[in-house]
C-alpha cells in the first residue's frame, strides 16, 4: 500500500481503506477484512491494523464485529457524515483538518454570541448578503459548503475578541485549503433536504444575529451543532 509523508503507518492505512468505502468499493454492510487479513494485504504490524481499524471506526465510517465471521464492515454513512468525511478524504491531512473543525466548532457559540451582541447595521447587510449566497447556493453540495465557509467567517468578523476571532477564522481557512471538494452520492432527494435543512438552520442563526437575541443565539447554535459537519 501507499504511504504519505507526516502521517503514521495507521493513518496511512485508515485513509486507504476510508477512500475505498467513499468511493463505493465497499458497500455498506460489506466485510473489508479481519485483522489478519488487513495485515496481511497491508503488510503492516497487527498493532498498526488495529489502530487504523480504531481510527475507520471512530470516523463512522466502519464497525467492528467480534466473533466468528466477524471483521471489519463497511457501514452506512449519512448524508453528512458522507460529506464531512468525503472533505477530510481528499486531503493530505485528515488528521489536521478534523483537529480544525473541531477547534473551530468549540469557538462557536462564542463567536455567535459575540455578533449578536456588537453587529452594526454594516454588518447586518454583509451577513443578510450572505445569507442569501447561501440559499443561492443550495443546489450542490460544494457551492454550499464554500457559501456557508464564506457566512461564517464574516460572522467571526463581528467578533471585538480578536485573539478568538483569529483563530476561528484560520481554523476555517485551513479547512477550506486542504478540503479540496465535496461530493454527495446519496439521491437527489436526500441531497435536496440535506441542503433544505441547513438553509433553515443558518436562517435562524442569521436571524437570531441580527435580532440581537442572545439566547435566542445560542440554541439556533446547539442546533447548529446537532447537525455536525464541516459547516
């Protein structure tokens, strides 16, 4: 198997085999292979497969069935979970990027709250305006992802904490360098109210923003986070 500069043997491995399931090699409920088995194609120590098993498990991507005729299988990933880990797949730093959002996501509600407390009437018309590129853009799941980035960073402008406005922002910023694009396999209607479902969610967000509502705010952000992605 391949290997990757500045990635241990068992991200390596994880990646591979998380490429495979995204692109459909293993269908869901589908065995990739015992342990045994993943060291023998692999050529890496038991240890090494067992944390890359750790690590495809841990993402959602497959599940780990113990006893006989038991192994490694391929689950069925959502539709979010299909794309937030499609984005993580086509980098050459998965382990970074998920380091990234999840640094990003700690930081929302304090960034939210922040807008909706010291917005302007400027940024109001900014966030307005974003808010319909969003809604413009909910037609492919790519475009949508690169609108929503777009929102959320000038939200994170609002911010007078400049040290957690920064970091927010270069959070995002790494994400959208190394998430090359986003794909979307599941129907076209799955897609359609995936996409219907997040308009909804940042359209409270935005609304609770430019209302000045605090605690309005933060549940449109818990909701937000119930509906977890590269968003």
């Amino acid at each position: 198997m391949n290997s990757f500069v500045g990635q241990t043997r068992a991200n390596v491995l994880a990646s591979e085999i998380e490429h495979q399931i995204l692109e459909r090699e293993f269908k869901p409920g589908e065995l990739i292979g015992t342990i045994d088995s993943l060291r023998e194609r692999s050529g890496f120590a038991r240890s090494t497969v067992a944390e890359a098993i750790r690590l495809l498990a841990d993402r959602g991507l497959a599940e780990i069935r113990p006893g006989r005729g038991g192994g490694l299988f391929a689950t069925a990933a959502g539709p979010m979970v299909r794309i937030r880990h499609t984005l993580l797949a086509v980098t050459d730093a998965p382990g970074s990027v998920a380091e990234a959002v999840a640094v990003r996501e700690a930081l929302e509600v304090l960034i939210d709250v922040d807008a909706a407390q010291h917005r302007t009437n400027a940024d109001i018309t900014d966030i307005k305006r974003g808010l319909a590129k969003l809604t413009s853009a909910a037609k492919g799941t790519t475009a949508f992802l690169l609108a929503n980035w777009d929102l959320h960073e000038r939200i994170a402008l609002i911010s007078p904490n400049q040290t957690a406005s920064a970091l927010y922002l270069s959070m995002t910023r790494f994400v959208r360098e190394h998430a090359v694009a986003a794909t979307h396999d599941e129907s076209p209607e799955t897609a359609t109210e995936w996409l219907a479902i997040r308009v909804a969610t940042h359209t409270e967000l935005v609304d609770a923003i430019v209302a000045g509502d605090v605690a309005r705010t933060k549940k449109a952000v818990d909701k937000h986070a119930g509906l977890l992605d590269t968003n």
